[in-house]
C-alpha cells in the first residue's frame, strides 16, 4: 500500500550490530584468557573493551543519524467521503521497523513513537496512531471537490507548499487530477529516528451531479442556417467530479427533427456542447423552438442536470412585399376638390423590423401629367387629388405603382382611375377660421364656453345661377348656421362644452349643393386641447388595511392608486400624506408604495386611522382625499399576568368542600384566542381546584387545620396562542383555627388509676396533677382545670390550680380522713364560640400503705357516680384562701374548740399508734415503695419518648 525510500534497516542493523558483535567476542573470550594467576593482562584487557563500548555508544547515534538524514516518503490513497475510522496505512509496517508483534530483538529496544510534525490541513482529516503507527481517517469526513476547489487538477493540502523534485517513482504515477493531503511524522527513539513524508492521493467518487450556470439557455439561429451549421453553447454544464466521474455527454429531450448535439474535447479536458443544425428553418413558418438539454457524466450510477434551452430563429431578408390584387379600378369625378381621396394600395411582407419595410413609388412607365394631377404617399401607399381635373385632362390614367422592399424586386399593381367629366362647376366652400388652425386642424380647449365660434363658411356658386344650400355632416356638439344679415355666409360653433376625457378628436364635413345636385364637402378636423378639469380619483376612498403586530421595519402595507382622467403632466399624479398620519408611516410620492417605519404594537394602538392626499401636476393642481384604515393584528407576544405575584388567602378550617376559597385575577394584554387565559394548580391539584371562567379557588375537600395549617400552592396560568406563553403566582392559604377539638387528657391515662397519699403529707404539698393538650391554637387552646365532682371522706381537702392542673393537699390529715377520694376534674378549654371540654376522674387513696389492692379496686369499680358541681374554672381570677364569714362568731368558736379536742386526741392516738407499728414500718416501705411515693412533682408529658407514669395504678 505504501513506498519506501531513504535509511533502511540492514543500515540499523549494521550500525547497532557492531558493538553488540564486538561485545558477544568479548565475553566470550572471558573464560579461556589465562589462569587466575593472569589477574593484569584480565584487567588491561577489561579496560580497553571498556573504552571501546563508551566510543561505540557515543559514534553509533551518530552514524544512525547519518544513515537515516534523508526523508522517507510514502504514499497512500483513498476515496473521499469515507467514515471516521478507516485504515489508510500503517507506517511501521510500511517502514519495516520492528514492532511488539515482530521478531523478538536480541536487545531491549525503546518503543517506537510516531506522532504527526504539525497539524496543518492535513492532520485535521487523519488520525494517527502514535504506538502503532497506523492512519485512520479521522470524524471529519474528506471532500475531494472542497479541498480541490481552486482546480480541478492537482492541489495539495498539508505541511509542505510542494513536493520535493526528488520524489520516489510513485509520485510519478499519480495522475494530473490528483487531489493530494502532505502529512510530516517524526519516527522516534533515535535509533529509528527519521522524518516520513506521507502523501495521500484523494480518489474522487461520483458524489455530484452535473449543474448548468444558468437555468435557462438561449441561442439564435439565422433561418438560412446550413445543414451541419455548428454553433457553440455558452453555457456548458459544470461538475466538481473529475475524470469519468465528470460531464461525459448530452442530449436534447426534443431536438424537432431538426437539431442534434455533438460535444468537443479541448486540450485542458474541457467539453463544450455544439448544437447542430440539421434541417432547413423558415422564422415564417416557426420563429422559436423550445427544448431541454440534458448533461450526463460518467459514473455508475450515471448522474444527471438539465437546463431549458430556447433556440430563437432569427429572420432575414427572404420575403418580399406582395400586393393582394395585380389592378385597382377607381372612378372620379371631374369636379372633386383637392386632397380627394383617390385609393389606397398595401403590400405585405412576412420578414420583421426593417426586411419588412416597404416603400410605394410610381412606375417609369406613369406620365408625367398624372403624377401631377395624382400624389402617391411612400409610406402608407394612399393616392389622392394633388391638382384641379382640367377640361382637357385626360379621362383615364393608369397608375403603375411599385412595393418597394431591400434587396427585393418590386411588386407592381395598377389603379386605372376613370374621370367622370361635369359639365358644370360645383359650389365652393371658402373657410375663414376664427380658433386656432394648423393644416386644417382646429384646436379647441375643452371648457370653452357654449357658443364658441369656429370658422366662418362662404358659400359660392361659380356659375352664379344656381340656388346653393349649405349644412353640417358630422357628430359632435357642433352647428352651422347663416349669419345674418349676410348672404351665403355660416357660422361654425359650439352647442355645449368640449370634454377631452369624452372625445379628443372631431372630424366633421361642411356640405354645399346646388339645385342640379352638384355637392362638395368641407372636411373640419377638430382636436379638443386637454385641460386640468380632473382631479385624481382613488380606486378606493376608504382603504382598510390590517397587519400583524411586530412586523419588521419598513414592512410594506399597500399601494395607493388613483387615476387622472387628464392628459399629460395634468394626469400625472403624486402621493401624500395627510396632516393626522402618525410619523411613522411613509408613502412613495411616485409609486404610491405605504410602508410603517417601526414596530407596531397592538396593545399600545390597535387601530390607525388617517388620510392620504392624490395630487396632479396640472395649473393649478387638483387633488382627492382617501382614509386609510390600519388594523394591527395580534400576535401571542403578551404572557398571562397575574395582577399580585403572591396570593394570600386566610380561610377557617372546616371549610366546606368546593366553597369559595378566593378569587385569583390575571390577565392577558393579548386579544382573542390569544388573550384566553385558562388557569391550572401545578401542585396540590388533588386538593385544590381553580374555576378557568372566574378564577375561584376552591377545595375539593373540608380542610383541617390540626392535619396542615397551611398550604402553598402554585398557579399557572397559560393563553390561548400559539405557541402558547404562561406564568406562574404563588399562593399560601392559611388555615384559620377553629375551635374544633376538645382538651386531650394526657395524664391520669385512666379513670381507674389511684395515688397513694400519706397522712403525714403536709398542707399545700403538691399531690398529683392533670395534664392535658389541645390541638387548636390561641384562645381555642387555653386550657383551665376545676373540680366539679368530689367525693370521700373530706373531699375539700384537695385543690386543683385552674392554669397548671396541679392538685395539692389544702389541710392537714386526719385519722378519720383516711380512705378513697375521688375528685371528677372538668378540662375546658377558652374556644369561641363554645368552648370545649373533657373530664377525668383522679382517684386518690389516703393511707399509710395499701394493704388490699383489690379492695381499692373494687371501691373503683362500685364507687356511685358523683355528682357535678355546676361551678366554671376561672383562670384569670388567682385562688384566696375562703374567708370567714363574721355574720355567725359563736358557731364558729364552738366549731374551733371541737376540733382542737378532736386534734388532741388525734394526735395522741397517731403517737400510740405510730409507737406501735414503728418496728413494722421500714418492712413494708420497702415492700410498698412503688405506692408511697406521691406525685409531688410535674411530669414532662411533651416529651414523645416518656408516657405519663401511673405512679398509684396497681
């Protein structure tokens, strides 16, 4: 696949083999050079071998170097177009170096690197592998034509401008169409240093197909064009491809019979299509011939392009002028009046431009007299009366008139005019004009008043015995009549105004006959002068126009058009704006074109309404006014806005199911569809639904105050256009307590638990307390604590703190105080409307010890309800001690001293008592530790890894 020149590796070899050589000999004399006795000769010979080594490494990168100074060139090809990845060539194969998978070497050898000089152009199409060697086309896909484009011959792309002189006989075998990529790649370690030149040839596949220039081709071709005539194309087809792959033929998808293609070759390679003629044309018989030309270039599949080809047949002077008839018969009366109108000839010749111009004379052959007497006009061929008929003129004269064409033999026709003699002479018809006349053209500005005198007419009979009478032929707002007090004498005027938009031109005929019925006319030619009498007429007076908003500047809207029915500069017409037209419109004073400078925007200005002026050019200028409407379409450039971007809502709990949480207004500055706003909840659509029409919000559910107090909710609201715009709000709804939830007693956790209390324990001590939560908040959650129920022996003895639930023991114990109270405690909370309330028994034993547990229980269990004191907790107000009342004193004393024997007695009876049992007492403590340990002290029930302690539940 690839050519090698330069260093090659017996070169490697010798000069790294000559110290592995000399060091093979070396060792292997070692063991035979003398007895161990020979220690110095061993020595000297070690260091001189020694000396030579260093001289070896140090000369031997050098010589390598030598060895491989010159540049190694190889070449590749390849087709272009091929994907990332395809294998171009290896290089150390390629260069015969040794690789990991080659012949093992007899020395450690450093792997090779290969890696690329620079990255020119040609690096960026070719990966190269810097261990292995090998080249690969890289991601960036090779195009033959767009590397190739300054020609279609050789080009080179990469490190070097040119190739060296000195190339290998591969290079000599590229072609001159040759599309060439220059890589540099340095070979490392030293000793395979080397710089390969690597040159690779671009192959071209047929990837494009012929394409003419231009789309459409036209060639003239005289119509005595030869057959076999060669006539080049201007235009032959072009294709970036090169070779075979090139154009190669064409051919005409309908050459008529009569044209055929060849192509020719020059020396640069270059084909050029010829048309051929190959059979008689006649312009006359068909003047164009449209076809296809077709261009096929040589690849497999063949690709192919097309052109329109129009060959116009182009005339020359082959037909010459042909009058229809050979003789033209004509009579004349003797009296006719000058400038009579005789006949007319006409020849036709079917050549063009000027092969077709014909020119009318007389004959040699025609007299003299009756040239006088006839005038033959060249141009258009009319004869008419030049001369007064003489009495003795003759009564017939041929006329003998040539069709004159270039190049031509004349055609001949003959008009005999025969001469009616007349004995006597017609009236004559003298004008005298008073309007403007040219050569027997009046002119008349139109708007000239009624009545406008012409001309006078005099009438004469030259034989002056005759009776002559006089009128007018003709259309037209004209009249003739006698001028008195004169004799044969007429005046020619108007009956209305002339309106040159109507009639330009008059051709009317002044008549005079006599008695005999001898008559001659007066022909009057009268051309109406245009006058600026018009002003300009708008095609519309209310143009309404729309467009779309944001449009480009200087975007087109109409164009005005308005008519002048004057002539000339009078009807030419220019374009103004009127004064209320916003400045940002233009309009063309020439063309009428309307245009708007700048954006529109329909949300700032939905409707324009203004006017536009049409001026002509006429003294004094005349002009019309037209209103232009302008409606500014709208487009979806507007998002949907919401009039807060954050929505608050406060809603009691309990709220009812799809009630009216709030309304969320947006808008859109948009119109229609665009406009329409549907609204959507993002999150929370499970709950929560929003009303699209009114914006309402709504719940689908009752919410909960104690389940979520909040929530926060995000609204999109998104327009009707397309593509459609959105945007979103936020919404926080929070949840308003109510006072739906009753005081949750946490402690006692049940009505059957009981609390050993000593009677030792002293007044005031805490005992016990209530502990309850509420779920609802504020007011709704404070909470008050009352004893509406005791019962017991001295049920009094307890109190209850309305705020902290705390039960502590009011007066000292007594012996015949022992035994179960049981206090009925109402938990309410402050709720509004109605607050709410739970209740808890607290059953609390007096004793020194429990001795019978299932005895208190069953007194639990059969213990008669208590009845409820219909007494309210009032926290606001702290607890008194009760004070005595001073309207009884002496139920009082005697009440005092019963108690203070009753206590002496108590109390000496307890120290008996307690004497007694004293040997007993520290026994059972520790037997009823659990039941003698009264809750003095508040237990933390908030905390969710403690439960409420039972301390007396047994």
């Amino acid at each position: 696949m690839g050519t090698v020149s330069g260093c090659r590796g017996e070169e490697r070899r010798r000069a790294g083999g000559g110290a592995g050589a000399l060091l093979g000999r070396s060792r292997r004399r070692r063991p035979g050079m003398g007895p161990p006795g020979s220690r110095g000769s061993t020595s000297s010979a070690r260091g001189s071998l020694q000396h030579l080594l260093l001289f070896l490494l140090f000369v031997g990168p050098f010589n390598c170097f030598a060895s491989y100074s010159r540049a190694t060139e190889l070449f590749y090809s390849l087709n272009e177009g091929l994907p990332a990845g395809v294998l171009i060539g290896s290089l150390a194969r390629d260069l015969r170096l040794p690789t990991a998978g080659g012949q093992r070497p007899t020395a450690p050898q450093p792997p090779l690197s290969f890696t690329l000089a620079s990255r020119g152009l040609g690096g960026q199409y070719v990966h190269l592998d810097n261990r292995s060697g090998e080249l690969h086309t890289s991601a960036l896909e090779i195009d033959r034509e767009a590397l190739c484009v300054e020609s279609g011959g050789a080009a080179v792309f990469g490190e070097a401008d040119s190739m060296s002189s000195s190339s290998s006989s591969s290079s000599s075998s590229l072609s001159s169409e040759s599309c060439l990529l220059l890589l540099d790649v340095l070979v490392l370690p030293q000793e395979y240093f080397r710089l390969v030149k690597v040159k690779i040839a671009i192959r071209d596949v047929n990837d494009n197909a012929p394409h003419f220039p231009v789309p459409h081709i036209h060639l003239s071709v005289p119509e005595n064009a030869p057959v076999n005539t060669r006539l080049a194309i201007e235009h032959p087809a072009l294709d970036p491809d090169v070779g075979t792959n090139g154009v190669q033929t064409y051919r005409l998808r309908d050459n008529y019979g009569v044209f055929t293609l060849d192509v020719e070759e020059n020396e640069s390679g270059e084909r050029t299509p010829y048309l051929i003629v190959m059979g008689a044309l006649d312009r006359e018989a068909r003047e164009e011939y449209v076809t296809v030309i077709i261009a096929e270039d040589g690849g497999a599949p063949p690709l192919v392009g097309s052109a329109t080809l129009t060959i116009g047949i182009s005339d020359i002077n082959d037909n010459c002028p042909q009058f229809s008839d050979s003789q033209l018969n004509v009579t004349l009366y003797g009296n006719s009046s000058l400038g009579t109108h005789v006949a007319t000839v006409h020849a036709e010749d079917l050549d063009l431009g000027s092969n077709a111009e014909i020119t009318y004379s007389y004959s040699q052959k025609v007299p003299q007299p009756s040239r006088d007497l006839f005038h033959l006009d060249e141009s258009t061929g009319a004869i008419t009366l030049s001369s007064k008929i003489d009495g003795d003129a003759p009564r017939l004269h041929r006329l003998i008139i040539l069709g004159n064409g270039p190049g031509c033999i004349p055609a001949v026709i003959t008009v005999l005019v025969t001469i009616i003699k007349v004995m006597m002479r017609p009236p004559e018809v003298v004008p005298r004009f008073i309007a403007n006349e040219v050569e027997g053209v009046v002119y008349l500005k139109e708007l000239e008043p009624i009545n406008t005198p012409i001309a006078f007419f005099t009438i004469k009979d030259p034989d002056e015995k005759y009776k002559v009478n006089c009128y007018l032929d003709g259309d037209g707002p004209f009249r003739l009549s006698p001028y008195k007090p004169y004799n044969n004498e007429y005046l020619l005027e108007t009956t209305k105004p002339l309106d040159y938009e109507t009639q330009q031109l008059y051709e009317i005929s002044v008549v005079a006959w006599n008695s005999e019925g001898f008559n001659v006319n007066k022909i009057i030619k009268i051309q109406v002068l245009d006058d600026n009498d018009n002003s300009p007429v708008f095609s519309q007076q209310l143009i309404e126009l729309s467009i779309e908003e944001n449009n480009v500047p200087n975007a087109f809207l109409t164009k005005l058009h308005a008519t002048d029915a004057d002539s000339g500069e009078r009807g030419e017409v220019s374009y103004f704006l009127g004064p209320d037209a916003p400045s940002y419109f233009s309009l063309d004073k020439t063309t009428g074109v309307l245009t708007v400078a700048t954006q529109l925007d329909r949300e700032e200005k939905e409707k324009y309404r203004y006017t536009v002026k049409a001026v002509d050019s006429g003294f004094p200028p005349r002009e019309s006014i037209a209103t232009v409407t302008i409606t500014v379409l709208d487009k979806n450039d507007n998002s949907p806005r919401f009039i807060n971007k954050d929505f608050s809502f406060f809603v009691p709990e309990n709220f009812p199911g799809f009630g009216e949480i709030g309304v969320i207004s947006v808008t859109d500055a948009d119109a229609g569809q665009n406009g329409w706003v549907a609204l959507s909840v993002l999150n929370g659509s499970d709950i929560f639904v929003i009303d699209t029409g009114k914006g309402v919000l709504r719940a689908k559910v009752s919410l909960d105050r104690e389940q979520q107090s909040s929530y926060v909710l995000w609204i999109e609201a998104v327009d009707g256009g397309d593509p459609a715009l959105s945007s979103t709000a936020k919404i926080t709804i929070l949840l308003l307590d109510i006072n739906d939830n009753p005081p949750l007693v946490l402690f006692p956790q049940s009505n059957m638990s009981y609390l050993l209390v000593l009677p030792s324990t002293l007044p005031g001590s805490p005992i016990t307390e209530v502990y309850a939560v509420d779920k609802d908040t504020g007011m709704n959650a404070v909470i008050a604590y009352s004893i509406i129920g005791r019962r017991g022996p001295r049920p009094e003895s307890f109190r209850i703190d309305p705020k902290t639930g705390n039960i502590t023991l009011e007066e000292s114990l007594m012996q015949n105080d022992y035994g179960l109270y049981r206090l009925l405690v109402k938990v309410s909370d402050h709720g509004y409307p109605e607050p709410l309330h739970s209740t808890v028994m607290v059953n609390l034993f007096v004793n020194d010890t429990v001795s019978n547990e299932s005895y208190i229980e069953s007194l639990l269990r059969k213990e008669p309800d208590i009845n409820i004191e219909e007494k309210q907790p009032q926290i606001s107000i702290e607890p008194t001690h009760q004070k005595m009342e001073s309207a009884s004193c002496m139920p009082t004393l005697v009440a005092l001293s019963i108690i203070s024997l009753g206590s002496i007695a108590l109390v000496t009876g307890m120290g008996i008592y307690i004497c007694l049992r004293k040997g007993k007492k520290h026994h059972r403590a520790d037997e009823n530790m659990e039941v003698q340990i009264p809750l003095n002290g508040r237990i933390n029930l908030h905390m969710l890894e403690k439960k409420p302690m039972e301390i007396s539940n047994i």
